[in-house]
C-alpha cells in the first residue's frame, strides 16, 4: 500500500513552510492597512515649522534676522527720546560759553551731552558739525528730541532740541545765551532747520 504524498517529510516540510507565508502575508497586509492611513495622514497634514519651538531653536538666524532688521528704527527712535529727557533735566543750569556740563552748558554742549549720554558717542561738539552729522529733514516730519538748528549769515549759529507745539507753536529746549539758563520757549525765527538722530 502506497503513502499519501502529505505523508512525506519533504512534503510535509513544504506544507508547512506554505502555511507559514500565508500567515506572514495575512500579518503584513494587515499591518499595512493599519499603518497606511496614518501614515498619508501624516503625509498631508499641513506643515508649520515657524511655529515649532525645534524650528525657533534650531533655526535661530532665520527666524531672528527679520527682527532685528524691523527693531533698528525703534531703538534709535529710543534713545532720542532718553536723549530729551537727559535734556529736560538740565533746565535751569546756565548758559557758559564753551561749556558741556553737567553743571553748565552752551547750546551745543547741551545737545552733545544728552546724546552721548544716550549713546550717540559719534555726535559733534559744535552746532555746525552737528547740522552737517544730523539727517536733515521736513519741519511736518519732526518729533520730540529731534534738532533744530538756527541759520544766519554765517551759516549755523544755534542749535536746540525740538519739544513739541504749545499753543499753536513749536517749542525749542536750548540753552539761549549768556546770563540765560537752559529753558524751553517759543521759536522766535522762521531761520531754521530740522535735523534728527533716529536714522543713526
């Protein structure tokens, strides 16, 4: 009487090898119908990486440099401000001539004392330098701390800081002259120009 082929070690070593791929491809397409959602999900899920903290980390300059690009205006536009108040505080003290403080000014001693002291180191001394060192601008575009220089037929003889209007008028922080002391007034001539700082 003759074996059934099953009967076989061969045969049998085939079967089972058999049955052993078919459960390995039941599990893999099992796990590939699992996984394969997730994974296009993944694929088309919008990507920011600006407002991922790695991105921010990683990626410092990127995310910095526009930023440090937009702060520039603003922090000069801020130490023209502490510049005025440095200015402010001084009225009062008198008028010397070639004096640039703290205890007593001329009028470019004053505006050179307040800007260095806010940190406009490289400002000139002289009124006339400072109008050549200032970016001149429109009277309608001025703002408090900018520089008005006074012209004559000398060229510049007087600069002060701009304070603002009072009264309908622009307002002049300066030390005027001798036997006067630092003080704000009115302007008193139409001979003048505006210079300012925050573009430095």
């Amino acid at each position: 009487m003759s074996r059934t082929p099953t009967h076989h070690p061969v045969l049998r070593a085939n079967a089972a090898t058999a049955r052993l791929l078919v459960v390995v491809g039941l599990v893999t397409g099992l796990l590939a119908a699992v996984l394969a959602p997730s994974y296009a999900a993944t694929r088309h899920r919008p990507h920011h990486p600006r407002h991922h903290p790695a991105f921010r980390h990683h990626h410092p300059v990127r995310h910095h440099h526009p930023v440090r690009h937009h702060q520039s205006p603003g922090h000069a536009d801020g130490r023209v401000a502490h510049a005025m108040s440095i200015a402010v505080a001084q009225r009062g003290k008198p008028y010397v001539y070639g004096a640039s403080g703290p205890g007593a000014f001329d009028c470019s001693g004053l505006t050179s004392f307040a800007f260095h002291r806010a940190g406009f180191g490289a400002l000139p001394r002289t009124s006339a330098a400072q109008a050549h060192f200032a970016r001149h601008i429109p009277r309608p575009r001025m703002q408090r701390g900018d520089l008005i220089f006074f012209t004559g037929g000398g060229g510049v003889y007087h600069v002060g800081l701009y304070a603002g209007f009072s009264q309908g008028r622009r307002m002049v922080l300066h030390a005027p002259y001798p036997g006067r002391r630092v003080t704000t007034q009115p302007l008193w001539t139409n001979s003048w120009f505006a210079g300012t700082l925050r573009s430095r």
